[in-house]
C-alpha cells in the first residue's frame, strides 16, 4: 500500500489517502492507465500520549473529484475525520488496515506552538516611507527541522459592471526583479522550505529571522492598485508553518538533490510507513495579521482613488 497523510493545525478535518503501487507498460509511470485507490481498508489515527491526546479518530471513506483529469478520469479515493484538530506535541499513531492489501502503520509527534511577529509593521501600510525591508521574527518549536514564511495582504477591487466589491488575496514574494515595467514583465520569488538555522531540541525556542524585500511588496501594491479604478486594503497576514522531521525529510529527499544537467539513476526515496511505502507527516501553523489602511496609494505617476 501506498500511503499518505499530512496532519494540519490549519483545519479541523484530516485526510489519508491510500492506493496501490503499479508496473507501468515500459517502466513508463506516464503510461500507466489507471490509479487504483485501495478502499476497503479500516483507518485510524490515535494520540498515544495521554497528558496530550488519547483519543481514537475513524476515517471515513468518501470519492475526491479530480481537479485535473487529463491523466485520470476517475475519482480519488480517500479517507477523512471529522472534527479532528490535531494537538500541538502530541504523538499519534495511524493504522490503515485493508483484508486485501494488509497493514500500514507509522508513527508522528506534532510540532508544539511557535511565533511570528513583525519586526516594522508600520512598512506595510506605507510602502514607501523609508528604504527598509520587512522584517519577520519567529520563533521555533524544538521539535521541528524546517519552517516557511508566508505573507498575504488581503483586500478588495471593485467591480463597476455588478457595483460590488470583490475580495481578493495575493501572496507577497521576498524579492521581485522587474524585468520590464512598461510591459508588467516581473520575476517572483516566493519563501521555500528552509531547513532550521538553531540548534534543535537544546531550549523551548530558537529565533530565526526572514526578510521580505520592501521593493518586492511595492511592486505587488502598485500592480494591484493598477488593476482597478478603486481598491481597498484590508489586512496583512503572515503564517509561519512549521514541519515536523518526517515533512522535510521527505520533501528533501524529493527536491533537493536533484541536478538539472544529469539523470539520476538511483532516485532517492523516503518513508517513514511501515508495511508500505508514502508519508505520515505533520504541520503547525501559526499566524499573524496588521490591519491595513484602506487606501495605500504609490508615488506618482500613480493615481489612486
């Protein structure tokens, strides 16, 4: 069985999914015809330390339309669990148990709370008071081994055709290269995982620290303004999400050694099931937002209403 679970603090329902392993035609993963979802397994996940979770969570099978079905036309099968929140340090166990595939178990702790903080909010409501970038503090569980910033401004952009307002939400890159301003022709680039710089396990926190570029979050403020004859700011939210050793381990194996210039034979591969193959792994997430002004208007030439 191939299995595979990304527990989440972001949502109060948990999802598995389960399927098998196959030999395509020509040892051409692109030519295999169908995935098989395996769906007559039992699936549990348990908390096995009583002071954090000691409960039992039953999955439920249900039917996931594709969102994509230029390669497979049927829909997955999966396994959910609701209301289940998973608890910040507690340690849980799942175990799929199928009469026709067998049985997989694996083993997690979730990362405990960390913190994220704006070192200069004030930056993000007036862009362009100083030459300063934005600065992120975080601070880190010890039971972790990566983390990734995100930061998102919230806001709306009114219609005049319906004469109503729409909410949107953009992402904001840690450095823009403006490749053409008068053809909007801009290069983005957004926070990766990134393995921790603190020791771990040595205190209940370690400080880290990232940086948004300020001309980056310019650029992605005088483009939205741009797009519209009125906008309106909202909020400014930043997440940082912590991953658990399986999460990175796993995300390391699959991206960080591969060379553009040559083919790999002996492709690395990582689990942490046993009785299969796939990932049990997990996530916390934790946030902060600063309300924003609802109109933040560029230098000219800009013009804001």
């Amino acid at each position: 069985m191939v299995v595979y679970s990304v527990l989440t603090t972001e949502s109060d329902t948990q999802y598995v999914r389960i399927y098998t392993s196959y030999n395509p035609p020509g040892e051409d993963p692109t030519k295999n015809p169908d995935e098989i979802s395996v769906t007559d397994a039992v699936v549990k996940v348990t908390g096995t330390n009583p002071f954090f979770d000691a409960r039992t969570y039953d999955f439920q099978s249900f039917d996931l339309k594709r969102a994509d079905q230029g390669r497979y036309k049927d829909s997955i099968g999966a396994y959910y669990s609701f209301p289940f929140r998973p608890v910040r340090g507690a340690t849980y166990r799942l175990s799929a148990v199928s009469p026709t595939y067998g049985t997989a178990t694996a083993d997690l702790t979730l990362p405990t709370r960390g913190t994220v903080q704006f070192v200069n909010p004030f930056k993000l409501g007036n862009p362009w008071r100083d030459s300063l970038d934005i600065q992120v503090l975080i601070k880190l569980s010890n039971l972790v081994d990566a983390f990734l910033v995100r930061l998102y401004i919230e806001y709306d952009l009114f219609n005049p055709q319906t004469r109503l307002w729409k909410p949107y939400r953009t992402e904001i890159p840690f450095k823009v290269i403006v490749i053409s301003k008068a053809l909007a022709t801009y290069d983005y680039f957004f926070p990766e995982l990134t393995l921790r710089q603190t020791p771990k396990n040595t205190s209940p926190t370690s400080v880290e620290g990232f940086t948004f570029q300020g001309t980056a979050y310019q650029t992605v403020i005088e483009r939205i303004v741009e797009q519209a004859d009125q906008s309106r700011f909202r909020r400014a939210v930043c997440y940082l999400i912590q991953a658990d050793e399986q999460l990175y381990r796993y995300y390391a194996e699959a991206n960080q050694f591969n060379d553009k210039n040559s083919i790999r034979l002996d492709q690395p591969n990582y689990t942490n099931i046993q009785g299969g193959i796939g990932l049990f792994a997990s996530m916390g997430i934790d946030s902060v937002e600063y309300p924003l002004p609802e109109t933040i208007c560029p230098p000219p030439p800009a013009i804001c209403h």
